[in-house]
C-alpha cells in the first residue's frame, strides 16, 4: 500500500505553520484532549497532560483547514531521539507506513515524524514531534489528521 497524501494540502500546513504568529488570530488554536489513541500507543514511562505549550497550538492550527484534528500531549524525561527512534519502531507494527518527502511536499521538519494510513474514504495522517524546553521533560505531541480522499 502507497500512502499519498495531498501535496497541496499538507504544502499549504506547512507554509501556513512557517507564518503561524501572523495566522493565529485566524485560525485558533488546538486544545489538547485526554485518553490514548487506539492505534497510537502512548511512549512508555510518559505522562499525558493536557497542558499548553506556548506557541505550539496555534501552529498545530493550521492542520485543521486541511482536515479534522485531535492532538494528545505527553512529557517524559527521555530524549528527543529515544522517543523519536522508539515510534519508528513501533508505528509500522501498528499499521502506519511512514510518509516520504515527496509525499508530504517537503523535507521532514527536525524532531518530527510523518505518517499515514488508508482509513476507508480518507486517509490519516499522523504527527509524532518531540520537543525540548527548560525543564527536565521533553514534550511529545501528537496529532491525528484526517483528511477526505480526492475522488
């Protein structure tokens, strides 16, 4: 199986998210809701929380125009590259296929991992990005994208 997502959908997110703070005020933000997604297990030894990151929600906002969103957030004290390395490992057992640059219309963002899968009508695009900040945890967010299949 091939997963192709839109390439002028997901240019426009990302062009979109590169101007967030000047989009914010259109587009909104994302909230962070509670619970695991079914076929996304959550890093282990990490903690959900529903917490803000600053800046984040508003870019993950852009992600909406594109399709219907849900966005979970977790913090553990593991490295970038350990949470990174162990979805790699684990979201093909899942069913997810790993999305190329070419099917996502650009080079991957750093700490940001790109999925996707057939879901009947419409494909589901994951997000999986680990980021650092003063504290001793690192973030994890996660972001479940869908978007309609073009006919």
């Amino acid at each position: 199986m091939s997963v192709k997502i839109s390439l002028a959908l997901v240019a426009f997110a990302t062009i979109a998210a590169c101007c967030c703070s000047a989009l914010g005020g259109l587009l909104g933000g994302v909230e962070f809701t509670t619970g695991d997604f079914a076929d996304v297990p959550p890093y282990p030894g990490s903690s959900q929380t529903t917490d803000s990151i600053a800046g984040v929600e508003t870019m993950l906002g852009v992600f909406n125009l594109i399709g219907e969103s849900e966005w979970k957030h977790y913090k553990t004290p593991d490295s970038e590259s350990d949470i990174l390395d162990w979805y790699e490992e684990v979201l093909p057992t899942r069913g997810w296929e790993e999305a190329s640059a070419e099917d996502v219309g650009s080079t991957s963002a750093e700490n940001t991992l790109v999925y996707a899968k057939e879901d009947g009508d419409s494909t589901v695009m994951l997000l999986i990005m680990a980021i650092s900040d003063d504290t001793s945890d690192n973030h994890i967010i996660i972001g479940r994208i869908q978007i309609e299949n073009e006919e």
